[in-house]
C-alpha cells in the first residue's frame, strides 16, 4: 500500500543537492622588516648562563628557520627595536602592545586582501569572517575592512579570537557552514597576527625557544560556491585534554603569555594514530596527496610524520612555509595552503593546525 498521504504513483520528494564551499582564492602577506637573526642575538644577551647560552645557539640552528618577519625593526646591534617599542631593559605592558596591533595590522591585512583581489570582490562580499589571537580592538579590523573595500553597511561580521594557530581551520569551517546554507554567500576569511608584540623577557630556554619561532603575517581569502580552488569536503576536531597545559596563552598585564611545551610533538606523535580515522575519513593516508599541516615547529612536523605515518616528503610545502617565514599562528596554514592550489587538478588533501588545549582542527579537500 503507498505510503499514507502520497499517491502511490507519485515520485519521492525532491531533495536539493548540497552545496559545496570552496576556497576560490588566496592570498598572503608579511612586514617588511627580517627579526630572525636580530632576535637571536637579543635573546642571547638575556642568557646569563654560559652552558644556556650554548644549548639556545645550538637548537636556534635545528630550527630549520632562515627568515622570519615583524611589523617591528630591529636595531642593528640586536639591543631592541629602532622605535624604542622593545628594549634590552624594557617591555612593553599590555595597552601599549594592543595600541600597537590597532595601528599595524590595516596596513598588513590590505596587503593580503590586495594580493587576493578585494579590490573588485568589496561590494560583492557578503560576509566578512576575521580570526585573530594576537591583538583586539572594538571597532576592530572589521569595521576597517568593510570601508576600504566598499563592502556592503549589512554585511555579516564574526571574530575567531583567541584559538591560537588552528583558528584559520575554525574560520574555514565557518565560512564553509555559511556557503552550504546559503549558496549565494561570498565569504572573506582574514587571518592576520602580529606575533612579534609578545615578545616578554626572558632568560629560560624553553621560553626564548617559543619566541624563535613565531612571526607576524596575514592571509585573505575568498570562499564561496563557486567550484573552483580547493573544494572543502568536511572536518575534524580533536581534543587532547590531558595534554591542556602544554599550550596555553593567557592574557597578562605584560602583554600576552604563551606556553609551548616541549611535549608537543611526541604528545601529537601518540595521539593522532587514535584519530587518523576520524580525521581521514576512515580512508588510509596514502590516499592523500597532499597535506596542508601547520607548521608549528620543526619538531611538531616530525610529530605528525611519525603519529600518521607519512613519508618525509610529505611535509615539504609546510617546512618550506616555516623556513621562510617561521610560525605566523592562525595565518600560517593559509600559505600553505596557497601553495598547493596549483598541485594539481583533482588532487586530494589534508590540512591539520593545532592550538591551547591541546586541540586539533583538521579538514580535508581537493583541488577542483
């Protein structure tokens, strides 16, 4: 008998196809002032201890960092910054550091929607999504963004704050939900840091460790329904609570305080074989082709060769991406990404970032 209801020759209802969000396209930027090696003869004047000293110089070296880049300029002699913002004997306190992010970071994130091609997107864009953990300010960047770029008054605004280096995947996320609901949607997602304002003073190794990797940079990007770029396919999220206290970042009188812990990389190295399924969908990894992992550190891609199991090749872009530009937080996956929309058509790929928690946020794509 059919179905109560329904004429029994009457086709099922229509159920419309699902919208897929791409990442149509990218784009990135990073200051113009190189810090790396300024930063590690400033950090080697605040070791007091000879041995210290030794063992900071020797790790510096493994960083596989070359060039890192700040809003900031170092003075020549390494003994702070030519404006005075950072000196040997003194740092600067909290208003000063976000007073600081408030007059960067237009500058830099013009930059980045520039090389993306905002210019002529402004008044098309529909919604406007910025993630940052570096710098907050009300009206922020996105009030800023929204009248350089001519973008609509009802534009919709949403802030990612304060989720550290996987916030670039939360905001893709974001942006992706947006799409698949309304498929007229042409989202911008802004991942803008300005890393280099927290630096704190320091004569602990591991602290000064920490500081040698991070930079400031910025992404834009434009993600809409439009099949073409990196087409998302779905995502991942992964807690990790008894590793909570080995990345933190709290707000301090001076300035932001970070903790990363030297455990990070054997913590992901155990943990991310019991995710693997979840995170690839329950495929093999050799079904990938290419993997968009951020690259925290040397040793936190080590970390994710060994827990996935993935030929040393693998993480090429990403180390690239850390050679040249050292860690810029939630921006950093978003260079890497730029580099692979040109892999090859139909390609698959993972990307993977990390944050406080410990936590992981993941998302598989392919090229379209």
């Amino acid at each position: 008998m059919p179905a109560p209801g329904r004429c029994g020759n009457s086709p099922p209802p229509h159920v419309p196809p699902v919208t897929q969000a791409h990442i149509n396209r990218i784009g990135t930027a990073v200051p113009r002032h190189e810090v790396h090696d300024a930063f590690r003869r400033f950090a080697d004047r605040q070791i007091t201890e000879p041995r210290i000293r030794t063992a900071f110089a020797r790790l510096a070296e493994r960083s596989q960092i070359d060039t890192r880049h700040s809003v900031l300029e170092a003075e020549p002699d390494a003994s702070g910054t030519v404006d005075g913002f950072y000196r040997f004997d003194a740092f600067p306190g909290t208003a000063a550091r976000m007073a600081r992010y408030e007059r960067e970071a237009p500058a830099l994130a013009e930059a980045a929607c520039l090389a993306m091609g905002l210019e002529e997107e402004g008044p098309r864009i529909t919604h406007v999504i910025y993630a940052t953990c570096t710098g907050f300010a009300a009206p922020g960047l996105d009030h800023w963004l929204i009248r350089r770029f001519g973008m609509p008054g009802n534009v919709e605004r949403s802030i990612v704050g304060f989720m550290g280096c996987q916030a670039a995947i939360n905001a893709l996320k974001l942006a992706h939900h947006i799409v698949r609901s309304d498929a007229g949607a042409r989202v911008l997602v802004l991942n803008l840091e300005l890393c280099t304002l927290h630096l704190q003073p320091s004569p602990e190794i591991e602290q000064l460790l920490c500081f040698l990797l991070f930079a400031d940079g910025a992404s834009a990007a434009l993600v809409t329904a439009e099949p073409k770029g990196i087409g998302i396919e779905g995502f991942h999220a992964a807690l990790i609570p008894e590793a909570a206290d080995q990345i933190t970042w709290r707000i301090g009188d001076g300035g932001f305080d970070m903790t990363l812990s030297g455990f990070v990389p054997l913590t992901l190295a155990r943990a991310l074989p019991e995710e693997a399924a979840a995170i690839l969908a329950g495929e093999a990894a050799d079904a990938y082709d290419l993997w968009a992992v951020h690259p925290g550190g040397r040793s936190v891609l080590d970390g994710v060769i060994h827990g996935l199991n993935l030929p040393e090749h693998a993480l090429d872009v990403s180390r690239a991406v850390l050679r040249e530009h050292g860690n810029m937080s939630s921006a950093t996956v978003m260079f890497v990404l730029q580099r692979m929309m040109t892999a090859g058509r139909g390609q698959r790929g993972c990307a993977l970032a990390f944050g406080p928690g410990l936590s992981a946020e993941t998302m598989r794509f392919r090229l379209a």
